[in-house]
C-alpha cells in the first residue's frame, strides 16, 4: 500500500524539495499551507514530476483549521506514514510591523512551537504506532545561538528544539519517531543549507530513525 506524507508549510524552500524527496521514493504526499494560488502552483509542479500530490488550505495558527483539515484528510487517505512540520515566522524582528511585546511572543510561540505540538496530536495514535510513524521538524540554528535582532524566533526555536527532544525519548515508547533537521543557515539554493541537501538529511532521519537531531 502506498505511503503517504503530510507537509504542513509547503513552500519553494525546503518544505516542497523535502516533499519531492519522498514523493520521488514513491509516497503520496498532501502539501498545506494558507496561500491557495501558491499551492495550485506546486500542484502542477509535482504532478509534471509524476508525483500523487493533493493540497489543503490550512492556517498553522488556528488549531481549529489544523484539526478540520487533519481529520478530512485521514478520512480520505488515512492515518499518514509521516508529518513534516515546516511552519516558522522567520523574519527579523527589524521587518517585522508589529511591536516586540509580549503579545507579539505569545502569537509568533502559537506559529512556531504550539502549532507543531497541535499537528503532531492529530496523527499520534495507536495506527500511527503501528505504521512505524515519523514526525521530521524543521529546527533552527538560533535554538543555539539567539539573536536579540531575532529574539522571537530565538525563543521558539529553542522552544520547539527542547519539545522535539523530550517528545522524541516520550514517543519511541509509542513505536513512532520524531527527528529535527536543526538549520544553523539561511536556507538557499548553491548554500550550506540547500534545500535538495536539507532533504537529504530528513530523509536520513526517516529511514534511519536513529538520534533525534541533524544539525546542518
């Protein structure tokens, strides 16, 4: 039977080549994310790649979107193999338009570490167990090495890092396993941080399920 991969936040970086990566070694894969006219656009792109793809709108930060979207797609394909959580506000917080205050904090950590936490109960059960299941989380760098001029996502990096750890240990009990690809770089084609070589690495972290962490 085939297997299948949710891609929460797909996009042309590192969450549609690590989706491609496993469409390629033949996995149906559902990409997500908020922008309608983007995935109509990676669609086409992966069915021209003779890639099973299927897309779903869904809003990382509403946990009501996640959950509907979670349970119409297990209603139609199933409980997946895997999930890839690829969702993060990356931007400095120099670009960013809201003021650095503590509600600001409280809805970037709802983006970045609470939104993970929310994806991976909606597919941890006893079939997800007995699918040998993978959760791969995009990590980064600032988990280790915070920036003031990123104190936000210097937080919730280092948040979602130290979720991944302990439910990494938590799940194996559970036969499921949870690994994180840690990004030390900006993500960019030719780079330390190519997206084909990140996809790499997850796809490490699938097949091998091994340590919890690839730091790149």
């Amino acid at each position: 039977m085939k297997k299948t991969i949710f891609v929460l936040g797909a996009g042309k970086g590192c969450g549609n080549r690590v989706a491609e990566k496993f469409g390629t070694n033949d996995f149906r894969v559902v990409l997500m994310s908020r922008n309608v006219e983007h995935l109509r656009e990676y669609e086409k792109e992966f069915k021209d790649k003779g890639i099973e793809v299927y897309t779903k709108v869904v809003d990382a930060a509403n946990f009501d979107s996640v959950t509907k979207a979670f349970n119409e797609l297990k209603e139609q394909f199933g409980v997946p193999d895997v999930l890839f959580y690829n969702v993060g506000i990356t931007v400095s917080d120099a670009e960013c338009r809201e003021e650095k205050n503590a509600e600001m904090l409280i809805d970037r950590y709802r983006v970045d570490v609470a939104g993970a936490y929310h994806a991976i109960q909606q597919v941890v059960c006893e079939e997800f167990g007995k699918k040998n299941g993978t959760i791969l989380v995009t990590g980064g760098g600032l988990a280790m090495y915070p920036m003031d001029e990123y104190l936000p996502l210097s937080m919730d990096k280092a948040a979602l890092r130290a979720m991944c750890i302990a439910l990494h240990n938590k799940l194996k009990e559970q036969n499921v396993y949870l690994g994180t690809v840690t990004v030390t770089v900006v993500i960019a084609p030719g780079e330390k941080c190519d997206p084909t070589l990140l996809a790499e690495d997850f796809w490490k972290l699938y097949t091998e399920r091994g340590e919890c962490e690839i730091i790149h």
